[in-house]
C-alpha cells in the first residue's frame, strides 16, 4: 500500500519523502500525519543525526516539489487536517526539533510547499526548480511562515516582490539571494543533499544541534537572549563525552568517534 510520506534511515541520515505525485505532493489531512510521524521517527532515533527531505515526482512532465495545500481538500471542508498541533501546516512548518533537515528540491516548490522549504535548514535544489508564494493570485495570504521567513532569508524587498505578484523565484535567483545553498542538476539533487548531509554527519551532532538551535533563533531573538543560549549550549556541550572524545581525538591526531551525547 503507498504511503503519502515515506521515512527510511541511510546510514545517520533519515530520508522523508513526500510521495503524492498524482497530486503535486500537495498536503491533505493523510498528508500532514504521515509527515509528523516521520518527523517523530527522525527526531527520536538517537542512531539519526540529520535529515533529508525529498519528494517523489514520478509521471510528471514538469516536477512539482509540493504545491502546496491541497485546494480540494479545504474546499471540502477539511481545511483543519491539513495542520497539527505540534507542527502546524504538514505537521511541519512549526515543529520544534533538534535535528537540521535539508531540503532536496527538483521542480516547483509553491505556497505551502515553499513554506515547508522555508521550514528547512538547509537547501539543495535543481536548475529546474522555482519556489514562490502564489497565495494573492487566488486571494490569500501564505498562512504557514511565509511571510516572515522568506524575507528574513533574502530581504525585504526581494521577499516583497515575491510575495505581493505571487511569482517565483527562478532557482538561480533563489540561489544569488541565499536562500539555495547548492544549485546542482536535476539528476544530481538527492546525490548532492545526501553528501552534505553526510559531511554535517562527521562533525559532533550535539554541536551541531545546538548550534542549529542558537542560529535559527538569531533571526528572531534577541542579542541578550541569544548570549544567554549560546552560554547555556557551550555549558552543556562542555559536559559532553562528546567534547572529551573530539579534544582526545585532535591531540592523538586521529578521526573523532561521536556518541552524541
């Protein structure tokens, strides 16, 4: 039986599919509890230390990544399965974790599919693919992070225009404004996302959530707050096996083994 969200584990790195193709990935209710599960799955196995997001776009002549929320499913009333309590839009878009998820983008990333991209921490994306928030050409507003999260990527008034015409972004113009981090061929975008993901996967995980932690909060928090996570997360990752393992490894010069924890 196909499920609207696949997880599997490769190594450290757990693999989340959005796997809708028959409707552009686009999120409905069965959509929105398959991915919170996946993300549960991820985020609770201590053996996974990053994520990739992926999306299948088999039998489509022009890939869409996710288009977004499924319109047929909020016309017919359904309009509040589309969301979690704990991750909001997909079960994702709010979801408080640990773990930093790149996401793996070949084709159309629109409205809330953006927006799920946005979520992400870090993107590889194909020359082919487009992201953009078309919410004001149907009489909407992106509802799920978009309008704040866009601009604090790429500025203001790249985001303005973005999201007042409802037009996309090109991926090489996503990429000139920082919000792609690799800009690769289509045939080569999961290859790409898997080997970043495993190059964050040889730095010492505990490191590299808290930092993740702090960074995010950067966009939003203050310099006094952000002193006193940053304090707070050196304290804690000092206390670590991890910490001990990485200075005994540099001073008998040889590869760390971390533990995560």
């Amino acid at each position: 039986m196909t499920t609207p969200v696949e997880y599997e584990k490769r190594g450290k790195v757990g693999v989340i599919t959005l796997n809708r193709p028959e409707a552009r990935n686009a999120i409905n209710g069965d959509v929105a509890s398959a991915f919170e599960a996946a993300l549960d799955a991820l985020e609770g196995d201590d053996d996974v230390w990053v994520g990739v997001l992926r999306a299948n776009t088999a039998g489509q002549e022009r890939p869409v990544f996710c288009a977004g929320a499924d319109l047929k499913a909020i016309n017919s009333g359904q309009a509040g399965s589309l969301n979690t309590p704990r991750g909001g839009f997909a079960g994702f878009v709010y979801r408080e974790r640990k773990k930093p998820i790149i996401a793996a983008v070949d084709g159309l990333a629109t409205a809330g599919g953006c927006e799920i991209v946005l979520s992400t921490d870090l993107v590889v994306a194909s020359t082919r693919s487009a992201f953009g928030l078309a919410e004001v050409l149907r009489n909407l507003v992106a509802g799920a992070g978009g309008l704040f999260r866009l601009p604090q990527l790429i500025g203001k008034n790249a985001a303005m225009e973005v999201i007042l015409t409802g037009q996309p972004l090109t991926a090489q113009r996503a990429y000139e404004l920082g919000m792609v981090n690799r800009l690769v061929e289509p045939a080569d975008v999961e290859t790409e996302a898997m080997a970043l993901a495993e190059r964050i996967c040889g730095a010492a995980p505990l490191a590299v959530w808290e930092s993740r932690k702090v960074v995010n909060a950067s966009m939003y928090e203050s310099e006094e707050t952000l002193i006193s996570m940053t304090n707070k997360a050196f304290g804690a990752i000092l206390a670590s096996e991890d910490t001990k393992e990485g200075l005994t490894a540099f001073i008998e010069k040889r590869p760390p083994n971390w533990k995560g924890r």
